[in-house]
C-alpha cells in the first residue's frame, strides 16, 4: 500500500491507456507522456504498461505502507524522510512508513511515480487508467485525494532489460525543437497561407488545456472550404481547427470524432513533449521529414 | 489512392481514413458499414480497431503503414463488388423508454410551432438508424430525425448536461451516456444505462443498429 498523505492538486492512476474502445467512444486516455511513465516503471522493474501516478499542479507527500522499491521521474524535488533523494540514481528503497515529499519541476507539466509492482488498482475493459469524465477506470474513477491508500501489485520475479536512464534536462537557453506533425486529413482545405500560418508562426499553449485537448493562442487558422464534416474518428495529436481559427490539440482524453477540419497531427513521439509544456509556454510546428 | 470514389488519407502515422462522401445520408452510410465489414473479414495483420463513422472508415493498425494503405486500397476498389461480408456483430434492435419532460420542450414548440404531444408523437413513431459512436463512450448519433424537428444546435452550450438525457439537434438525435457539456436541445430522459465499463458489451449501441423511443410516463 502507499498512502496519499498530503495529494496534489491533481493526480490520477495511468497505464499506457486503452488501446481498442474507440468504436463505442471510449478515448485511448492513458498516461499524457507515456514515455516518462514507461521510464519510471523500468527503472523499478515493471513492465512498460504497469499503472502509476501521473501527478501535476503542485507538491504531495506519500507514505509507504510497507518496504518498496518506488521512483518519481519529471520531479523538481524529491525528499526522502526529508533528506534530497539521490535523483542521479532514483529508485529508492524504502521503508515501511518513509514519508516522499514530491515538488514538480517548474518547467514540467507532468511528473510520475512508479512503485515496483505497479499501482493494482482494478482493470476496467483492459486498463488500469482513470476516465474522469466517465468516473471509471483507475482509484474510483476519479482524481487521487489526501488519505487514499493505493494497492501495490505483486512485482515480476525477474527484472526486465537494463536500467533506463530518465531523460537530460534540455541545456538551458537551448533553443528548443519544433514539434513534429503529419498533414492531416483535411490539409487539402486549406491553403498555402493557412498551412504556412501553422508551420511558421509561435503558439501560445492556453491556460484551457486539459488532458482533453490543448487550446492554442496564436494567429488564427482559416480554412478555405466549408469548415464543418459529418463527424470522423480523431486520435490524440490532431490539430483540430474550430470556425474561429484557434486551433486545439487533442489528448488523450479527448473525443474520438469530431466534426472539424484537422489541419494535422502531432507526431506521436512528440506528443509527449508538447503534453509536458505548461500554459504560457511557446510552440513551434514543422512538418515531419 | 482512390478506389471508386474513396480517397484515403492519413490521420497520424498509425491511422488511415477511407473518406466515401461528404454527406449525411443512409445510402452512404450503407457503404461504410459495407466497407468496414470487408475490412473487419479481411484479417489484415497490424489492425487494431476499425471506426466507421458518417461517411468514412477509419483503420488504426500497427505496423507497416504503406502495407496496409495498399490493402485498404484494393479493399475500397472492391466496394462496388457483390460479396458483403456479414457485419461482425449482428444490428440490433434497441428500444428506450423516454420521459418526455426535458427543459427545451417549450423552446422546441415555439421554434417549430408544433405542440409538445407532436414533439413526442414525432420523435417516438420513428426508428433511427446508429450512424456512428463517438464523442464520450456510448453516444449514438442517431438519425434521421422528422424534418419539422431540425433545429440548429443552443447558441450556448450548457456547461453540464446529466446522463440519460435525450437530446435533439439538426437531424439527430442522441442519448447522453454521461454527464458532460452539451449543445444539443433536451427532451427528455431515460433510466435506460447507454454505458456500463462493468458490462459486456460496455456500450448499449453499436454503429449499424436501430433504436425506437417510447414515451413513458
């Protein structure tokens, strides 16, 4: 058991999602940077999908309910009893009552804790990850509160492949990457100046972005044809574009059609990236090559 | 990239989109349940889940994309061939009792100028057709709806509209599984539940069945 005894002002119980349901509506959900969970769970031993806490918006403090062995990748502080956490090698053995005190990283949105064994939570049509629009899936369906206590899973006897080493921090000042997108299955209804718009101006990631969709700021997109479709499947990374021109781009959580025009789609390896960056925060497009 | 018709385009590196038409209409979506049953036979190695919509199919797979896009080409070439596979879930018939007492029966009745029985009359003497799933888990797009109720979507969505409330807007007609935001125009409600994770299957309706309201006290 691990208990939540101070929660975050928002974590939930995340896997890598559900991988089929999109024909009834269920959405893919699942972790919004699924190769910083993956990280956290081969650090401790799990298999890539094992379910763990994605954590964001402030600080937390859990307590081992019994000896484990538990990480914390994307963190800006981690304190172990108090005492800083070895962050150079984090995976930590604890002992029955160790308190973790959890601070974000200030450039990061999203940040996860692995327990070895996994957060065993009961799956629901396949997964362990929380649809908090439906209430199910993950700790009772909803976002952790103070006091929760989560059931730790029994851990794999054997220690899958070597150590995965969490991602460097970006240099500081480093100028950073365009995130990468693929045309989209409207790219022919808009025009030269439209995709130009997309692929060459900065965007402003909203203060209204979820684990639905990131709203972007930033100049307008027009279509030159009709904007509306009969609704189609979309997936996570589709740069949806409403009739105002505000672009979103969908998550995780998001529909799985829409009506509108999607200029593009956010290649899913930087997805993850660009579901890390907090609101304010600039973003360039360029098409992948 | 064009078969009779279809064009295919990509919607991300792990998905293509077999597009038909354009439109909203039963003989298009006939294709595209048509389409989606020949790719389910199929058995292409790599798929993962086929999404039929209004008037496309969409195909998530795994794998080599050009290899499946080639696949689906000869699949949408084909489409005018004889052989339909069967559907692989037989269509359902589903009836849904409704207490027709939603808060938007008034605006509907000065809008259109039909009285609130013909409302109920109209929306229950009708059997819709599933054209897709979508949204949140367990919505139906339901349609097609008696021409004298299409109306345009509320100007202002509401912020929360409660599961089990059925709703109309333009030719559709829905029932909302969960509570979430919604702008469509509510009539009523049912107790009938559009989607259990605990259930099998989780979600009542399936693309390609039918459902009929009946108007419960």
């Amino acid at each position: 058991m691990i208990l939540l005894e101070k929660a975050p002002p928002f974590a939930t119980v995340q896997d890598l999602g559900w991988p089929t349901g999109r024909a009834m509506g269920l959405p893919q959900c699942g972790a919004m940077d699924p190769l910083l969970l993956g990280r956290a769970n081969a650090l401790v031993g799990n298999l890539p999908g094992a379910a763990g806490i994605e954590w964001a918006l402030g600080p937390g403090v859990l307590r081992a309910g019994f000896a484990c062995e538990l990480t914390v990748l994307g963190a800006g502080e981690v304190l172990l009893d108090g005492e800083p956490a070895d962050m150079a090698h984090p995976v930590w053995s604890l002992e029955p009552g160790a308190r973790v005190t959890v601070t974000p990283d200030r450039d990061q949105r999203f940040l996860y804790v692995a327990v070895r064994g996994g957060i065993d939570v009961p799956v629901v049509l396949g997964s362990r990850s929380t649809y908090l629009p439906g209430g199910f899936g993950g700790f009772e369906g909803r976002r952790l509160k103070a006091g929760d206590l989560l059931p730790v899973g029994p851990a794999l006897h054997t220690r899958l492949g070597g150590l995965v080493h969490p991602r460097a921090a970006p240099d500081a000042g480093a100028e950073e990457m365009p995130i990468r997108v693929t045309r989209g299955p409207q790219w022919d209804r808009f025009d030269q100046a439209a995709r130009r718009t997309l692929l060459e101006s900065r965007f402003r990631i909203s203060a209204s972005s979820d684990r639905m969709g990131y709203r972007l700021e930033g100049p307008a997109i027009v279509p030159s044809r009709t904007a509306t479709l009969p609704s189609e499947a979309a997936c996570p990374g589709a740069i949806q574009i409403p009739d105002g021109g505000a672009p979103i781009v969908l998550m995780p959580d998001g529909p799985t059609v829409g009506g509108y025009p999607k200029i593009a789609v956010v290649v899913r390896d930087d997805l993850r990236c660009l579901a890390q960056y907090l609101p304010g925060h600039e973003v360039r497009f360029r098409e992948a090559g | 990239m064009s078969g009779f018709g279809a064009t295919i385009v990509p919607l991300g590196e792990q998905a293509w989109t077999v597009v038909l038409g354009e439109t909203v209409d039963r003989m298009l979506h006939q294709r595209v349940t048509a389409l989606a049953a020949r790719i389910a036979a199929a058995r292409i190695p790599g798929l993962v889940e086929i999404v039929p919509a209004y008037a496309t199919v969409t195909v998530f797979f795994e794998g080599d994309a050009e290899e499946i896009r080639r696949k689906l080409v000869a699949l949408s070439h084909h489409e005018r061939s004889e052989v339909i596979p069967p559907p692989e879930a037989m269509p359902e018939l589903h009836v849904i009792p409704v207490r027709y007492d939603g808060p938007d029966l008034a605006y509907i009745a000065t809008e259109t100028g039909l009285t609130r029985q013909q409302i109920i009359q109209r929306h229950s003497s009708r059997e819709y057709l599933v054209y897709l799933l979508g949204f949140v888990p367990g919505f139906g797009y339901l349609g097609d709806l008696d021409p004298s109720l299409v109306l345009p979507r509320r100007a202002t969505p509401r912020t929360r509209v409660p599961a089990g409330s059925v709703a109309i807007a333009g030719a559709q007609t829905a029932v909302y599984p969960l509570a979430t935001p919604g702008g469509w125009h509510l009539i009523g409600t049912t107790t009938t539940v559009m989607f259990d994770p605990a259930r099998e299957p989780a979600a009542l309706l399936k693309a390609g069945d039918r459902v009929r309201f009946e108007p419960v006290a």
